[in-house]
C-alpha cells in the first residue's frame, strides 16, 4: 500500500514539473513576426498644445511620422505636403490610444509602418524629452463617440502646416482660410493667397494674433464651416 502511494505521488510530481516547464517555455518564447505591435510598443509625442487647438489629442495613421501627438502644429508638420494623409482628432489622450490600438489591430500595414519607424528612433534623438511610453490607461474611459475626424466637413487630404515660410510682406499678421484650395491658418497674405486658390468663391478673414486666428478657425471647424474648393 504504501509503494503505491509512493508511486502516485511521485506521478503526481512528475506531472507539475511537467506543467511548470510547459509554462516557462511558454512565457519565454519569441513573439511571432506576424503578430501586430502592442500599444506598449509605441510613442506618443508629448509636446505644448497649440493655440486653439480642438482636441486634447490627435492619431496620425498616414503621414511623414506615425503615432499619437498632443499638438496640432506636430500633426501639421507630420502631414504637411504627405500624399492623402489621414489622421483623426480625441477629446482625450487616453480614447487617442484606445483609436490607435484599434487602427493597428485593423490595419497590419499601419503597424508595420509603425514598428520600422520606431526601430529608427533612438533613445538619443533630440525629440527623447519628449517622448513617452504608451501604456494602458488607468482611468476608465468616458462614454460617447470615440473619435472624431479634425475636419469633418471635408476629406481631410492635406491640411497646410500652420504658419508658412516667411515670403509674405505682412508676416505679422494671420489669416484664416475658410474657403479655398487648401482651408487653414496661415502667417502673411503671401502665404494665405497661395492656399486660398484660384475659385472666385474663396474666401479668407485677416486675424490680429496666432492665438485669435486658432480659435476662429477651431470653432469654424466644429460648425463645419470649412469647404475645399
């Protein structure tokens, strides 16, 4: 009696070694190639919110930088001249990353997209201070609709950087392009009549300062006001 009890539990033994190592084996193995990058592999770019700026946070899904940005001028220069780019406006950082894993789960291109240009950044670029690394939200998140698009009135396919080199003869003055080939906020008339465009039904507003200019063309934004011609 008691050699089989001995024989039982040493099968007993046998039997959770056996699952032990199965497990380690487990949480050891290499991730697949084909598996799509987790949001804890990415960055957002941290930088100050640009004057009147409509979201907390913005997804860029196609442009010259992927990733999450909390400034509309980065988002600018990220698609700044970018062939049919596409990005999205949040109320919130954190439905910013939940719009993010979303796209990457949905679109392998984009992840991949992603994974080369985050094996070319270096932990000492210039732009290191102000990058952090996603993670999950610890806050639940706020019903409502999850994102929105910056421009809903209109496809956003090329949205002009928000001040333009200074070729104009009032650089100190902004204008708001309501109406024209390429609708933004742009620094000189010079620069506001290239993106106004040839149509005769264009239409721009003169603004004294960045800051009153930002805010008008936001809140035009969000009454969808802003036409491509």
């Amino acid at each position: 009696m008691a050699k089989e009890n001995n024989e039982f539990d040493f099968k007993l033994l046998l039997m959770k070694l056996s699952q032990l190592i199965r497990m380690l084996r487990l949480s050891v193995s290499p991730p697949s190639s084909n598996t799509i990058p987790h949001y804890k592999n990415f960055l957002i770019i941290k930088t100050t919110r640009s004057p009147g700026q409509t979201y907390d946070a913005y997804c860029v899904y196609n442009g010259k930088t992927l990733g999450i940005f909390t400034s509309w001028y980065d988002v600018a220069r990220s698609i700044d001249g970018f062939l049919q780019p596409k990005y999205l406006g949040y109320p919130t950082l954190n439905e910013a990353i939940d719009g993010w894993n979303n796209e990457l789960r949905r679109h392998p291109q984009v992840a991949e997209r992603a994974r080369q240009q985050l094996n070319r950044q270096k932990p000492v670029d210039a732009l290191t201070d102000n990058i952090a690394s996603l993670s999950l939200p610890s806050t639940p998140r706020r019903a409502g609709p999850s994102c929105s698009q910056f421009m809903p009135a209109v496809s956003p396919v090329s949205t002009p950087l928000a001040t333009m080199s200074a070729q104009a003869d009032d650089t100190s003055t902004f204008y708001v392009v309501i109406r024209g080939a390429q609708p933004g906020v742009y620094r000189g008339s010079v620069a506001s009549w290239h993106a106004v465009g040839p149509s005769p039904n264009a239409k721009r507003v003169k603004k004294d300062s960045e800051l009153e200019a930002w805010k008008y063309f936001g809140e035009l934004v969000m009454s969808n006001q802003i036409h491509y011609l």
